[in-house]
C-alpha cells in the first residue's frame, strides 16, 4: 500500500512546526522543576535554527523555481518557520541565562562579563 503523499507532507509540517513550541516547554520545565543552567544549550539551539534554515531554504527554492518540485514548499516553509520559532527560544534562554550577551540600554554589545 503506497502512502499518501499529502498526508506525509502534513505530518512533516506539523512536527516542524510544533518542534520550538515543544523545545521551550520542556526547556522551561527543565529550568523550573530542575534549577538546572540551560548556558550550554544555546550552542545546541543556535546550531539547530541555522541548519533548519539552511535545510529549508532550498526546498523552498526549488518549489518556487520548478513546478514539478512543488510538493517540497511545505517541507521547505515549514522548516524555515521552525527555524524563527527557535531563534524564539535561543532568545528566552539568552534573556534568562546569559544577560551580558544581550545588547545593553547604551548601545554596547556585548557587555563585560563581571
């Protein structure tokens, strides 16, 4: 029994889509329940956005260039969006574990470290 082919796309989608949402909950499960220091998760997290969109990108491309690749413009946006979902949570961690990599009220970025 052949599967279906948009049924494959949807789930694909879905779970790129639904992939940050799920990493920030557990990350702040993590550093609730936990007390744990998420630091060393921002090489994880900004290593994951940059191959989600590198990945993404040309399977966008290649939907829009060529008709008959068109099937991959979901997969293609899907994880284009995962990747901005989590520069979301790279963000939160940032805010919350690493302040002075954040840029600062008077315009110098980064910070000192104390």
């Amino acid at each position: 029994m052949r599967p279906d082919v948009k049924l494959i796309l949807i789930g694909v989608a879905a779970i790129a889509v639904a992939s940050p949402f799920a990493t920030i909950g557990v990350l702040a499960a993590i550093a609730r329940f936990g007390k744990a220091n998420l630091r060393p998760t921002l090489r994880w997290l900004r290593a994951s956005r940059w191959v989600a969109w590198l990945i993404g990108l040309p399977f966008a491309f290649a939907a829009v260039v060529s008709h008959q690749l068109f099937f991959c413009f979901p997969i293609g946006m899907s994880l284009i969006s995962a990747s901005a979902g989590l520069a979301i949570t790279e963000q939160w961690v940032k805010r919350r574990y690493t302040a002075e990599l954040l840029p600062t009220e008077d315009g110098w970025w980064p910070t000192e470290r104390k």
